[in-house]
C-alpha cells in the first residue's frame, strides 16, 4: 500500500471523528515529510532505521509507514476502517442516500485545514456528485477570509480541480459574511461569478432582536443569496464550548427565505446542529428550501452529511424541497435564477 495515501487515510478518519488536531497533524505532517522521496528511497531508510530521524515521524508513524512498504494495510488503518464503516448517525439513513452534493466547505484558503485539491478527493470518494467550496469572505480576518483578488485566485484553482475529475462537479462558492446592516461582505462582481452563495452572520450574535431580523432580511434579499448559513450561530457542545443562539423572529425571517427562494441551512456540524429543530418546524411552515450542508473544515468532516440527513429526517422535512438532494443541472439553474 503507498505510505503516504495511508496516512492521508488515516487523517480522513480521525478528522471523521472529531480527533483533536494535534492527532490529525502528526499523520498529515509525516504524509508530507516522505511524500518527496522514490519508493526505493523511502523502502531504503525504512530498512536502514534512518527514516526515523527524520523531522515529523514518530514511532507510530514509522511503524504505519513500515507496514504500508512491506504491503500490508497498516493495523491502525484497517481498524479505521472498519469503525467507519458505520454511519455517524443512527438516523436519516434513506434520506442520506438521496443527498447528492453539499453547498459548504472550506479549505487552506480560509481556516480549512486541507487544500482544494484533498477536498476535492474526499468528496469524490464519498461519492458526491458536486461539492461547493465556500471559503470565507474579508471580515472575517480571524478565518483569513478571501479578499476579491484572493477569491479571483481561487476561482482558477477551482476550475483545474474540477476538470481534474470526471466522477465529481467542484463549484465555486463563498461563505459571506453578512454585515452589521445586511450587506453581504464581497463586491458584487465576483458574488455574480459564483455557483453558490452562502450568507452566514459571524459578529454581533447578541445584537438586538429587531436589527438582527432586519440585518437578515436585507442579506435574504440580495440577489446573490443563494443558502442562510447556520441561522442562530449558536454552539451546543465541542472544544469552543456553548453559545447562545442569536436572537431574530424566525417567521418574519423564514417569510423572506420562501419570498427570495434562498435555502435555509441545516448544518451538519455536530457542535452546532443549527436550525433548532423548532425552527426548522418554522419553515417548514413557512415553505422554505433546505440545503443540507457539512461545514466541513477537514477532508474527514465531508462525512458530517450523516448528521444532517437524520436531524431533516427526526423533523419530516421532504427530500423534494432540500436542493442538496437535485442533480447538478436543477441545483445550479436554481442558483443563478435570481442573478
């Protein structure tokens, strides 16, 4: 087995679990220090011992990369494996297989943690159809966010990655920050070069009820605004602790989304599980779209679908109006109608 994949792999899963960082790094970090030299070469100092001197490989490590030379699949990434086999949720199972893209990803451009490319890969292996990177937009300076050239930049990228690959559709997208009064964080030039769009309010979470609503119903109506991203912004369990959800009227909010046609997210992320599954009952009522999306920061969090599918399932959303689960063709027609 090539060594350098096997801990890609290895990565993948940690990251589908939530491993801590630390765990995660030291396996991309060996990836990257053996990923230069011939087989040859890297049999020879995996004989020799003299790979163990090298800067980012550890015992552990070592011995993954011994077993992967030798052609075996490493014990520690067999039993990955096989834990991975099963979902990550219990629930949803029917409308996960119906999922074929998700509309929210970010990479080493912003405060993902892969490149485009590892992106790109793990979401054709998982079997999507299309994936939508959204990295974030200038404000947010704390997630390096994307200036227009920097974004014009990575519209390139994009385009060599998709037609690197026949079995996956890799979009451009962007996660914008909605500001103070509504307006999106990017010029309006570059969000019309975009496949998707999703708006997603970052600062001031405890603004006041009324400006809140009034800052989201101006960001629902641009006609760039494709997706609401994570709505409430709340965090109920992880590593950055609990955060209150914002405060808004959720039906005056949910009216806009249906009137504009913008989809409201259901965020997969475990820590954040936002809409709330009574505000999902909201617009629910209201008729509102739904995407359901990974957030995904990591290659391994492309997985994270699982968790999305079974919240939209426990609250009887239709597959029919979540635009996660159209064909490529119908998704984009619908994101650029308003444009």
């Amino acid at each position: 087995m090539d060594a350098v994949e096997a801990l890609k792999e290895i990565g993948f899963w940690l990251e589908r679990e939530l491993a801590k960082t630390y765990r995660v790094e030291a396996f991309r970090k060996a990836a990257a220090a053996i990923e230069h030299l011939s087989p040859e070469q890297l049999e020879k100092q995996v004989k020799d011992g003299s790979l163990k001197r090298v800067k980012g490989i550890g015992d552990r490590t070592f011995g993954i990369i011994a077993e992967a030379v030798a052609g075996d699949v490493p014990a520690y990434l067999a039993d990955l494996r096989e834990r991975g086999a099963k979902p990550l949720a219990s629930g949803g199972t029917k409308l996960r297989a119906k999922l074929r893209g998700d509309l929210h990803s970010h990479s080493n451009w912003s405060d993902g943690g892969s490149s485009i490319q590892e992106m790109a890969r793990a979401a054709a292996r998982l079997g999507r159809e299309y994936q939508v990177m959204t990295d974030h937009s200038p404000r947010l300076t704390i997630a390096n966010g994307l200036s227009e050239e920097r974004l014009a930049e990575q519209l390139d990228v994009i385009a060599e990655v998709d037609a690197e690959h026949d079995d996956l559709r890799l979009l451009s997208g962007i996660e914008v920050d909605i500001l103070d009064d509504g307006e999106l964080d990017q010029t309006d030039e570059m969000l019309g070069r975009l496949d998707v769009v999703v708006a997603s309010v970052h600062s001031k979470l405890k603004m006041d009820r009324d400006l809140m609503t009034r800052r989201m119903v101006n960001a629902i109506a641009n006609p760039h605004t494709n997706v609401l991203g994570h709505c409430t912004g709340r965090l109920v369990a992880g590593s950055r602790g609990g955060r209150d959800q914002s405060r808004f009227d959720p039906e005056i909010v949910f009216a806009a989304c249906e009137k504009f046609d913008v989809a409201v997210e259901i965020n997969s992320r475990p820590e954040r599980r936002d809409p709330p599954s009574r505000l999902i009952q909201i617009a629910l009522d209201y008729g509102c779209l739904f995407a359901i999306n990974t957030d995904a920061h990591a290659p391994g969090q492309l997985d994270f679908l699982d968790y999305g599918a079974e919240r939209a399932a426990a609250n009887k959303v239709p597959a029919s109006r979540i635009v996660t689960t159209w064909p490529v063709e119908r998704l984009l027609e619908w994101s650029n109608a308003k444009r």
